[in-house]
C-alpha cells in the first residue's frame, strides 16, 4: 500500500517537472522573438535617425549635393533590403509628389519645387520619408504583436500554476487521509497523563493504568497496528519513550541484581531537578544505556 502511495506521488512529481520544462521552452522561444524584435527596432530607429537629421539639413537648404547623396545612399540600402516593396515604394513616391505639388507652393515650411532646390533632392526625400512611415508602421504592429503574445503566455502559465497547485493540493490531502485512515489504531488506549515520578511510569508499563493491560504486555496480545499504528502515531512516540525509560531499570536490575525500587531511586538521584519529560526524552545514567 506504502509502495503504491509513494509511486503515485513519483509520478504526480514527475509530471509537473515535465510541465515545467514546456513552460520553460515555450519561454525561451518568445524571449529569442522579442529579442529580435528589439534588434529589429533598434536598427530602424538608427535609421530614421539619419533621414530625420538629413531632412533637417534639406529643410535649410544646405549642401545639397552632399544630402542628394546621402538620401539616395539610404534608398538604395532600404530598397536592398526590402525588395518585395519596391515598385509599390516607387509608386507612393510618385503619387506623395505629385499631391504635395499644391501645398508646396502655399507653405513656406517644405520644400518648394519651384526654389532652388534639385528635383531630385526631394523626390528622393518624398520617398525616405514614405519608407520611414511605413517601416515605422510595421515594426509599431510587430511590437504589439509581440506584447499581446507575450501578455498571453503569462496569464496562460498562470493559469496552468494555479490548475496544478490546486490538483496537488487536493491530491496531497486525499493521500494524507488514506495514510490516516490505514495507521489509525483500531483499540483505543489511555495512557496516563502528566506524570509526576519514574515509578508512575514504571508500574503503568508493567502493571497497567486504570484496569487496562499493561503496555509491555499490548503488542504481543492485539498487534501493534492494533493498538498504537505505525511509528508515527502519537500512540507509538509516547510507547517508545515509556519503554525506553523502562528497558533501562530492567537493565540495572539484571546487571547490578538490585530491585526495581532501588534502580528507580538511582534514576531519580541522576536526574535531580530536570523534569520527568527530560529523562523519558533519553537522558539516562550512562551505564543503564548500555
């Protein structure tokens, strides 16, 4: 019965160690995917960074032919790296110049095709600034994406904490009351309570309390699954100290040939003012031990 019990609760253990060790891929593979998506944020934002202080120097006017190089620099690199957009890119640069056409020509804060300004410098910028929007569009959703996912394996794993900690539990306090009811003694028996003397304890082993067997005398009359349960009984504890304490005045009398009263005396003697409990917790004359 011992055997089966013990081999449920392996299998209960072994199971939520396994669960554990999914939890914990599962982790490991969305922290890689935020970690990507982090590098991914990083290296456009570096990015825009560059088109913002690009676009900043057009807006002054400054060192056009430098900046016309750099945006086209950039393009290039964006379009290398983004190929399946290209042609749509290329066709919101289209559009983007020939709507912004109008409101060039109203407001002194962009770029006027009809300044001193190359076309090609701003179409080329039309086209960064496009590309930035986008890009920023997808790594923002990419992002939430990532959050909401993540959000969603915590509460799941959560859950699966709290469904497991609870069948454990429930599992635990069945297990606890099988092994109650199987060592539960079956003859109630009572021992006598606050002792004041070695002898009290002496005669309620030997000779019995209130009219009940004596305790010597129990284990081999009903069993001591019987009578006391298994060792872990509070019926079993306070039998072992009591036969203990006993075992070594029946030692003293056998190896001194004295009688019980005067082996008595003798432990008494020892334990001076300590308590009864002290001595029936082991403490004993050194050579009544052995």
């Amino acid at each position: 019965f011992f055997q089966q019990t013990f081999d449920r609760l392996t299998d209960a253990v072994a199971k939520l160690e396994n669960d554990k060790l999914a939890e914990n891929d599962k982790i490991v593979a969305l922290t890689n995917e935020v970690t990507y998506l982090r590098q991914l944020l990083d290296f456009q934002n570096s990015k825009i960074e560059k088109l913002a202080s690009l676009v900043a120097d057009l807006a002054e006017n400054k060192n056009q032919d430098a900046m016309i190089n750099s945006l086209s620099a950039v393009q290039a690199h964006v379009l290398e790296h983004d190929n399946d957009h290209v042609t749509e890119v290329q066709d919101q640069v289209q559009q983007q110049v020939d709507q912004l056409q109008p409101q060039h020509d109203m407001s002194q804060q962009q770029v006027h095709l009809d300044s001193n300004m190359d076309p090609a410098l701003h179409q080329v910028a039309v086209a960064a600034a496009a590309v930035q929007a986008q890009q920023a569009q997808q790594v923002q959703a990419q992002q939430q994406h990532a959050q909401v996912a993540q959000q969603q394996h915590r509460q799941d794993q959560h859950q699966h904490r709290q469904d497991g900690g609870e069948k454990a539990r429930k599992k635990s306090y069945s297990n606890k009351r099988k092994l109650g009811e199987g060592s539960k003694p079956k003859i109630t028996i009572d021992f006598l309570h606050n002792p004041m003397s070695v002898k009290e304890i002496y005669d309620e082993f030997t000779k019995g309390f209130r009219g009940q067997p004596a305790l010597c005398e129990m284990d081999a009359k009903y069993g001591k699954h019987e009578w006391r349960g298994d060792s872990r009984s509070k019926e079993s504890k306070r039998y072992q100290r009591r036969k203990k304490l006993c075992d070594a005045i029946e030692r003293g009398m056998l190896k001194y040939g004295k009688p019980e009263e005067e082996i008595i005396r003798y432990i008494e003697e020892f334990r001076g003012e300590k308590s009864l409990t002290w001595v029936m917790n082991g403490n004993l004359p050194e050579d009544l031990l052995n």
